[in-house]
C-alpha cells in the first residue's frame, strides 16, 4: 500500500494560503507527495516559483481581501473543477504589548490573521456545502488558547482562530464537512523577517520553552496539517490540535 492510498488524499485539490512561508512550502511539498493538485496562495510574489503545470497554480494577493479569497477559490474551480481542503496557514506576527499596540497595528494583524481566515473560510464553504464534502485546517498557535507578553493583536487573532474553527465545525458538520486548527508551538521560520535579523536562528533559541527541549520544523506542522486533512481524521472537527512540544502542558 502507498502512501496516497493510506491518506485518501490523492486526486484531490487544497487551497493553500501563506503557501511563499517555511510552513506552507512544508505542507505543499508534503500534499503533492500525497498527490493532491494544489492552488497555492501568497502575498508575496515568490509564491510563483511553487508552480507545477497541471498540478500547482498559484496566485497573488493580500489574504484578507475578499476579491483574493473569491479569485482563489474560483481558480481551484476553474483549473481543477473542484476544492476539498482549504489550508488557512498565511499569517503575521506584531512583538507588542498592548500599550504600544497602535489601532493602525491592530487592524492591520487582525485583518490578515482573522478576516483572512474567516474570508477564505466562506469561499470554500460555499462550494464545500453544494459538494456536501470538504475539510479546512487552519494554522492557529499556542497563543490561541495560553497567554504570552508581546504579542496582544497576533494572540486576539489567533485566538479568534481557534473560535471561528468550533463555529464552523459546529455550523457545517451536517453538510460533511470538518473544520480544525493546529496550535504550533515555536516553529523555525521565517516569521520573524523586519523585525529580527535573524528569524530562524532567534526562533530556534526558544527551544527551551518546550518539554521537548526544542523547537518544530516546518515539515512537523505540514504533518499534522496533512493528517487533518486526510478522511484519516475522519471523526476530528472543531479540534485545536497543539503541535507544541508540550509547551502548554506545563
Ligand atoms: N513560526 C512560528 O513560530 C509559528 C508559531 C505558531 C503559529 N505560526 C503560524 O504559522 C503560519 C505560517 O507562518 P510561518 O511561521 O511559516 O511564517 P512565514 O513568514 O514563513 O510564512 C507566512 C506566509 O504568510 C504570508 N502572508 C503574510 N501576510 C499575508 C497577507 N496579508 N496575505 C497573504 N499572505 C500573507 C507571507 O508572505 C508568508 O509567505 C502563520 O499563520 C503563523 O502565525 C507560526
């Protein structure tokens, strides 16, 4: 038996946002092993080097633009006549306390990291309901569900995440379709970019925050996000799985 018989993936196609970052390479690499055909979605234009005639398009543009998440969902349609999973990974990060959070700062997290996901959401719903099949995975994070300094509007969106995720479950189970968040610990990417010199080598240096001892490769997320999306987790909904090396075990 293969892989792509073991995960049922095969054939079918996933939206992927934020697909230019360390994460949603990780996970378009690993869903086309599984032999998806992929639309994968960024905001920055390196987002095209990802293309593979046939079975990767790809598409430009701000994830918390409704006319993105309509063209993203339309492309899946057009070019694969189809859309099964969508993978609301596209995210960003503000370091702030609250009292140095501005409202500009504020809209701006809150747009890319919530609406974005909510956005994208409805799109696919749309289609997933009429095909009564479908599953979203969304990429929240421990500060979904603990508190951490620094980070007030990304832990609001965050948090907001891992909400709308139980909603969606809750609202669209009856129409087949599941809905679930991975919460990942420090994750060794890119994310950090402006605002370190050093992203990976700064996230890295948090692995003593974790029982593990360590922090997550890109590719450790991508797995997760693959098994949600799999009929292997065909009995999983409105779950905030923690990918977290145990941080919020402590
Ligand atoms: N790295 C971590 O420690 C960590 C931990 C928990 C959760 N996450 C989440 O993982 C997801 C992926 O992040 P990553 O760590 O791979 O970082 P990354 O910066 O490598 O990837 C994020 C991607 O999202 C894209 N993006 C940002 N704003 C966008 C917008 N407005 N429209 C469209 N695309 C946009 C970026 O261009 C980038 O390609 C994010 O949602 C992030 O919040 C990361």
């Amino acid at each position: 038996m293969n892989i792509d018989t073991i995960s049922g993936l095969d054939g079918k196609v996933a939206l992927v946002t934020g697909a230019a970052g360390d994460i949603g390479r990780a996970t378009v690499a690993l869903l086309r092993a599984h032999g998806m055909r992929i639309v994968a979605e960024d905001i920055h234009p390196a987002v095209a080097e990802l293309a593979e005639p046939g079975c990767v398009v790809t598409l430009t543009g701000d994830v918390g633009d409704e006319q993105t998440a309509r063209a993203a969902v339309d492309r899946a349609l057009g070019e694969f006549g189809q859309l099964d999973v969508l993978v609301n990974n596209a995210g960003r990060t503000l370091n702030k306390r609250a009292l140095d959070t501005s409202v500009d700062e504020w809209d701006a997290i809150l747009a890319t990291n919530a609406r974005g996901n909510f956005l994208h959401s409805r799109e696919a719903l749309r289609v997933m309901v009429k095909q009564r099949s479908g599953t979203i995975v969304s990429v929240a994070s421990v500060v979904s569900s603990v508190g951490m300094p620094d980070l007030a509007a990304y832990a609001a969106s965050k948090g907001a995440i891992a909400q709308l995720t139980k909603v969606l479950a809750v609202e669209y189970g009856e129409h087949g379709i599941r809905v679930n968040a991975v919460a990942p610990g420090v994750v060794e990417t890119n994310i950090l970019a402006g605002i370190v010199e050093d992203s990976r080598a700064t996230l890295a240096s948090y692995g003593h925050l974790h029982p593990l001892g360590r922090v997550a490769k890109p590719a450790e997320i991508a797995d997760v996000i693959a098994w949600l999306a799999s009929p292997r987790a065909s009995f999983v909904t409105g779950a905030l799985i923690m990918a977290d090396g145990g941080y919020t075990a402590l």
